[in-house]
C-alpha cells in the first residue's frame, strides 16, 4: 500500500521531565479533513506543537510525502508545507491586519504571487479586507481567527494544523469559518484540527481521532465516531 | 516616527565641535554622555527591539576593558586593542546568547545577570593574567592632558555614531522587522517561519560589540582598571533607566536617554553629594511612573491628543 500523504508514527514528546504524547500515530490522506478531539489535557495542542516543531519530539516519525519532518526547525517544517493556526490566534500585535497576512509569506520571496494570494484571502475573508489597515488587535475574535487562518495560508501549506477553530468564539462565527475551512479544503489543503467543541470537529471532518491521556484511543470516520457511545459519553454528553 | 533619526545624527556631529568651546570638565561630560549613548543604543538591540530584558551590559562592557586593557600591555596599538576588545565582547555574546536565549523574561534577566558575576570572579581569580584584585594599569599615553582630553572625546564620540548607525540600519532592515516580530510574540514568529533562535543571538551580538569596545575605550582613557569598577551592575542597570527614559525599541530614544540620564546624575551629584544616589533612585521611578513610554512616547501621545483636539474643533 501506498504511504498517506502524511504520517505520524510512534510520536512521543514532553516538556522536561513531564512526557505528554506516549506513541501517537496518525495519518492524515490528501485532500481530507481530519479532526482530534480530546478532553482537556489529552495532549492534543502538544501535538500539534509538536509536528509543527515548537516542541522536540523525544522519540517517533513524521514524514510528509515520504520527506522526514521530526526534529527540524519550525522554518524547515513550515517550508515543507505544514502550517500552523496555534491556539489563541497569536496574531502580532501593534502591526496591521495586513502585515499579520503578509508575515504568514515572510519564508515565500515578494513577487507577485504572493499579491495574489493576498488577494485571495481577503476575497475569502471580506472582513479582513475591510480592516486590512486596522491594529490587529482591535479585531473581533472570529476575525481574529480569520486572521490567523488567512496568515497560514499566506505560506502555501499542504497541510494546515488548525488548534481550537472554535474556542472563545460565537456559534455563527465558527460557522463561517467551517465554511471557509471546506473552502481551503476543496482548493487542495489537507486539514488536521483540533477541537474541543466535538460536534463541530466533527461535522467538519471526513474522520477523526480520540486522544486521551497522550494516547489515541480511538479512530473512525466522523459518523462513527459520533455514534460511538463512548464519545457520546465522554464528550458530547449525550447517553 | 516624532524625531527623525537624521537630526539625532546630526545632534551628534554638532557635540562634536565641543572641544571648540569647553573646557576638560565638559570634556569629560562629553565622552560620558558618548559612552552613555554606546550602552543605550547597544541594550536596546536586544533589550528594546527584541524585548528581551538583559542585564549582561556589564559583562560585556567589564570584558571589553580587560581585553582591551591586556591587548594594549601586550604591545597592540590602542585602536586595534578597542577593536578586538568588540570582537571578543561579540564572540562572547555568541557563546553566551546561544546557551541562554532559549530563557524568556524573568529566568532570561537572571541568566544575564549572572555573567557578569561569574566574569568577576575569573577575573578576580586569574591574577597572572589581570592582575586580579589589585586591578591592572594601561600603557601611559605621551600626549598633553588636554590632547588626551580631545581623543579619548573624539574617538568614543565615534563609537557612539557607529552605535547610532548600527542601530537605524537594524530598525529599517530584516533584522529588525524579525526582532519586533519576536517581542510581539515569539511563538507566532516561529510559526511563519521567522528563525528566532538566529535573530535573538544576532541581537544579543550586536548589544556587546561596541559595549566590549566601549569597555576598552573607557580602560584607556582612565588608565587603571579594576573588577568590581568594570564589572559594576550599575554599568548594566544605566542603560536600561536610560531607554526608558528615551523610548524602548525606537532609533532617536535611547540617545535622548542617554543625555538625559548624565543630565540627572550630574546635577544630583552636584546638589546632593551625601545621598545623590537615593536622588536620582526616586527620580527615575518618578519618571518611569509618569513617563512609561519614555520622552518619545510622551511627545507622540501629545502629538495624537492635539491632533484629535484640532479635529474636533475643526468638526
């Protein structure tokens, strides 16, 4: 069988002395949208830290059409095609909504594909392109995540790491940014997300994962999942 | 940006005709304040730019005298001993910055803070090679008082105008669009793909080079060094009192700073010779509490609120 577009495999990590992932494996094929839930503390943003490079994994693989990414640099890693919306936006402040969007292209070389592109997310997201000269700051917090999302598109990733789309946001807010997410998708970015709010994660994915304790425990398709009573149980709160 | 980077240059230039009307006393005010303005500019690569709260000042600045100081016993030319004093102050900072900078706030401050103790005791320890306790005298200069007066002026004006210079360039280029990504948030630097690790040693390096030539420039010009005085963590507090008081981060503060500070600390002195340094302790939280964002930010809220008057008024 042919390898999945990208591969984690016996990923264990930490901070210190505390191990957190205990030999997480994941697949993510292209084109799908693949979410994690979890409870609090199951591991899910030290994942994604993780893959993303923030944190060094301790011992395991991740390997992105057959390329391995574990252990490099967030820069290689990014470079490679894996970008990451981390939680809590993180976007910078005191600069403009612009320029937010344009740091997300600062590996990429200024020409005109990167104008394009800008282009592009301001179309898919008109509010930013109304506040493109606005303090990042001063945005909403769905905005926000428009921004962060927009910013990780700026860097032409082929897999986008989305951590907490929906936290601190309104229902219909994480309703157009669904939305825009099925949208990034069908234009040929495999999402991996990770979400505490498990119906939305779920609606939104093709499959899904169950993280607990830095173990997966768990892995179907999204109406599986959902039916499972197990996850009803632990996180939908449904019996 | 309220003070163009262009008239602080130009400030500069005009001290420089000081020797023209001043005696020594000024003289000697004036390579101070050029010091000054050199250890400002410097921390505010880091401390200002980068956002990293340093406090290695002294350690740079305490390495810079020996080096240069020993450099200048070992028969080198003055200018090439203040030149190597940098080079060795700068690969000091390379080691040092790439085993600390991973630290962030308090735990960074601490770290930095350290080095200057430990550069002290091995200093004060290597005796063979610094003289250890009983400090270390330079070479004698044969030259008038007043040409001595005039050079050791000029030359730390200089390097006060290499440090200005440095310092405008870092704040136009990518060097410093990376380092104020850094401040505003590391981890959403290291997202998009900004290599914080390289950029932060870069700024630590930059903060010590012309610190350690600044350091060997000072051991020439009084003659006789000794640990505690080079080492002093006054030399790494001052600089920090003297960005706030100009304005962190920007190109024009940390010199408006500078000349500020001497400012303070001459008039204290001279009015309060017993208790000068409780003075000028209650002057600067007095300053820093009314004045947070410095002179500069003071004069730009000022500009705004007019401004939003005049639009009002005009409305």
């Amino acid at each position: 069988m042919a390898e999945p577009f990208f591969q984690v495999k016996g990923l264990e990590s930490g901070y210190g002395e505390i191990r957190v992932l205990w030999g997480v494996d994941i697949e993510v094929n292209r084109g799908e949208i693949v979410c994690l839930i979890g409870s609090n503390g199951a591991g899910k943003t030290t994942l994604l830290r993780t893959l993303s490079g923030l944190v060094k994994p301790t011992a395991g693989s991740v390997r992105m059409e057959g390329e391995a990414l574990a252990g490099l640099e967030c820069k290689d890693i990014l470079s490679a095609g894996v970008a990451h919306v981390p939680e809590g936006r993180r976007l910078f402040r005191t600069m403009s909504v612009r320029d937010n969007l344009l740091m997300g292209a600062y590996l990429r070389r200024r020409d005109k594909s990167v104008d394009e592109d800008l282009e592009r997310v301001m179309t898919m997201f008109p509010r930013l392109a109304e506040r493109a000269n606005q303090d990042a700051a001063t945005l909403s917090g769905g905005e926000q995540q428009m921004c962060a999302i927009g910013r990780s598109i700026m860097s032409r990733p082929k897999l986008l790491m989305i951590d907490e789309l929906s936290l601190g946001l309104a229902p219909r807010a994480v309703e157009l940014l669904g939305e825009s997410l099925v949208e990034i998708n069908k234009a040929g970015v495999s999402i991996l997300l990770v979400e505490q709010d498990v119906m939305t994660a779920l609606d939104l994915a093709h499959r899904g994962y169950v993280l607990d304790r830095g173990r997966i425990v768990m892995a179907a398709p999204s109406e599986e999942l959902r039916e499972a009573p197990a996850v009803r149980e632990a996180y939908i709160g449904a019996s | 940006m309220t003070v163009r980077p262009i008239y602080v240059l130009a400030a500069l230039l005009l001290v420089s005709l000081l020797p023209l009307v001043g005696d020594n006393y000024v003289l000697r005010l004036g390579t101070m304040f050029a010091m000054y303005a050199v250890l400002a500019q410097s921390w505010n690569i880091i401390g200002g730019y980068a956002g990293y709260p340093s406090f290695a000042t002294a350690a740079f600045f305490g390495l810079g005298a020996y080096a240069g100081a020993i450099l200048q016993g070992n028969g080198l030319p003055m200018p090439l001993a203040w030149l190597a004093a940098g080079i060795v102050a700068g690969l000091f900072a390379a080691l040092m910055g790439a085993a600390i900078l991973h630290l962030k706030g308090h735990y960074f401050a601490i770290a930095s803070l350290v080095l200057a103790e430990v550069l002290l005791e091995v200093t004060t320890s290597w005796t063979s090679l610094t003289g250890g306790g009983m400090g270390l005298n330079l070479p004698v200069i044969r030259m008038s008082v007043d040409a001595q007066a005039q050079l050791f002026f000029w030359a730390m004006l200089g390097l006060a105008v290499l440090a200005f210079l440095m310092s405008w360039y870092v704040s136009a280029s990518r060097i410093g669009f990376a380092l104020r990504c850094i401040r505003q948030n590391e981890d959403a630097s290291s997202m998009v793909g900004v290599n914080t690790t390289f950029y932060k040693v870069v700024a630590f390096v930059l903060s010590a080079l012309f610190v350690g030539s600044a350091g060997a420039l000072y051991a020439s010009w009084v003659f006789y060094i000794e640990p505690p005085d080079v080492y002093s963590v006054l030399t790494s507090v001052k600089p920090i009192v003297m960005v706030m008081l100009g304005g962190a981060g920007t190109v024009a503060g940390p010199v408006i700073g500078a000349a500020a500070f001497l400012v303070m600390e001459e008039v204290v002195w001279r009015n309060f010779l017993s208790i000068h340094s409780a003075v000028l302790g209650l002057l600067i939280v007095a300053l820093i509490f009314f004045l947070p964002n410095g002179v500069l930010g003071f004069i730009r809220k000022r500009k705004r609120t007019g401004a939003d008057h005049g639009k009002e008024t005009a409305a």
